[in-house]
C-alpha cells in the first residue's frame, strides 16, 4: 500500500481511473474538512452560507442518493427520510447543534463506505455501461454516468472547501500529505 493511496494510477483502465478521481477528490475534501471543532465547521466565508459542516452533510446525501436511489433504487434511510423536504429544502447544507463534528465526520465517513461498496459490487456484476436503476423519460442512466456526476459534485464542492478551510486556519494544498489518515 502506498502512503498515497488517493493518486490516480498512470495507466489503469476506464473504471480504475474514474474510480480513483472520484477518491482524489474524496480524500481531498475530507483533508479539507479535517480536524475542526463546531466553530470551524460552522465557519462561512463573505456573503456565502456554505459551510464545512454542512458541505459534509450535503456529500453525504448525494453519496447515498447517487449509488443507493439512483444506482439501485434502495430508498434513502436516515436522517434523509426523517427531513420534510418541501419545508426544509436545503436541510442538508445547514448544521445545528445536533451536528456534532463526530456527528458529521461520521455521517460522511459512513455515506462514502457505503458508495465505495455499492459501486465495487455494481462494477463485479456488470461494469461502467450497466444500467441503473435512475431514469428519465424511459431511459435508463448507466454505472458510467452516475460516476461522471459525482465526480463532477466533489470538484465542485471541494473547491468550496479549500476556500474556507484557508479561511479557517490557512491550510492550504492540492491533495493530503503522504500518509495522511483522517484524524475526526
């Protein structure tokens, strides 16, 4: 095992260069999330409401959305199924005083376990062309794009992440250290 597991090999196959994006981009925003206190996490940077707590929230939905619901069509448990939706449209980007860092760090750490094992079941059944579950006017997505998505979310949030992390306490950088491991 190397002691930078999250860098993309030189020369893998399609689903093994997606895949490994996917977790650059995953051991990137953790890194980015990492080691705060509530004060932290609850930090916001000029007119944006976007916080670190609550970006973790949001990933974590969209984990369990992209490769539960949509891969599979297993409907979302809690806290998900427990949130009014239509009340409370942006649940998942706000923190409150139940979301605790451990809370948070917990609920993403989980989400993301659960994907890393839905798409690697996924993949030994039937690659990246497969069908899932999500659909739209008849036709049905495949492995392919649904990874493609989430690729796309993690870029998008995780430069959001740097931003405030630097407003935070000035940590900075492109990827983990070397052999850096979460310490929350």
């Amino acid at each position: 095992m190397t002691d930078t597991p999250w860098e993309p090999p030189l020369a893998g196959t399609e689903a093994e260069q997606l895949l490994a994006a996917l977790e650059r981009l995953r051991a990137t925003f953790r890194y980015k999330t990492d080691g705060l206190d509530a004060a932290g996490l609850s930090r916001r940077l000029g007119a944006s409401t976007l916080t670190l707590g609550g970006l973790l929230k949001h990933l974590a939905l969209v984990e369990d959305h992209q490769f539960g619901l949509k891969l599979t069509g297993v409907p979302l448990g809690p806290p998900w199924s427990d949130v009014d939706w239509d009340a409370a449209p942006d649940w998942d980007f706000r923190i409150t005083a139940e979301d605790t860092p451990r809370a948070l760090y917990a609920l993403w750490d989980a989400a993301a376990a659960r994907s890393r094992e839905r798409v690697a079941e996924a993949l030994a059944g039937g690659g990246l062309d497969q069908p899932v579950h999500a659909e739209v006017d008849g036709e049905h997505a495949n492995l392919r794009r649904l990874v493609c998505d989430m690729i796309e979310e993690y870029g998008r949030h995780t430069g959001h992440a740097d931003l405030i992390r630097e407003s935070v306490d000035g940590r900075t950088g492109e990827d983990p250290a070397p052999g850096w491991k979460p310490t929350s």
